[in-house]
C-alpha cells in the first residue's frame, strides 16, 4: 500500500501540473514557501498541516474529500483533520477510533483526481 504523505503528495503534483504551475509559483501562492518545499510535499517526504492542506485545497478550488486520500478504510489522518479543523484542541482518540470503527465523520469521496 503506497503512504498516506506519498500519496497526498502525488495529488498535489498532479493539481499543480494540471493548473499549469510550476513549483515555484506554487509555493508562492501557498505562502511563504520554497520550491524545494514544494517538492518535499509532493515527494511525500514532508507532512503538511492541516492550515496547509486546508490552503491547497483552497487553492485549487477542492473539497478535501478530493484532496485527502483514499484508503481501504476511513483515514485516521483525515479524521484527526477534521477534528483540528472544527476547533478541537485535544483529540480524543478512542472517539477517533471508535469515528473509524462505524465509518463515521466522513463523506465517500466520488472518484480520483
């Protein structure tokens, strides 16, 4: 199974060739960032946060179903998105583990990038 990052990473990429950017004028329209930055995102060697992801989307016009990525199962990682999101502080993780258990919290996503 490829990883979470990589493969986050690699919708990003796809995002940005798709819209006709390059690294760097992608990095400058995320903020204060570098074009290698860029690149470690879409390596999936860096691990975004939340503001960055809810920023990406943002930019390309995605709801983060889209953006985030599949898996066999609800996300952990979008689940404690969400979670930070919505303003929580603290996670609770036998609620968050309890929102995978009953497939809770999230909406399927329709199809790939």
């Amino acid at each position: 199974m490829t990883d979470y990052y990589v493969e986050l990473g690699n919708k990003i990429r796809d995002l940005r060739e798709h819209n006709g950017l390059t690294q760097e004028e992608f990095a400058r329209l995320l903020g204060n960032y570098s074009a290698s930055v860029i690149s470690y995102f879409e390596k999936g060697a860096r691990h975004l946060k939340a503001e960055e992801i809810s920023k990406i989307a943002e930019i390309f016009q995605v709801n983060l179903e889209e953006l985030l990525p599949k898996t066999e199962d609800i996300s952990l990682e979008a689940i404690k998105f969400r979670k930070e999101k919505e303003g929580h502080k603290k996670l609770d993780y036998d609620q968050l583990f309890n929102d995978i258990k009953h497939k809770k919290g999230l909406k399927p996503i329709k199809g790939d990038l």
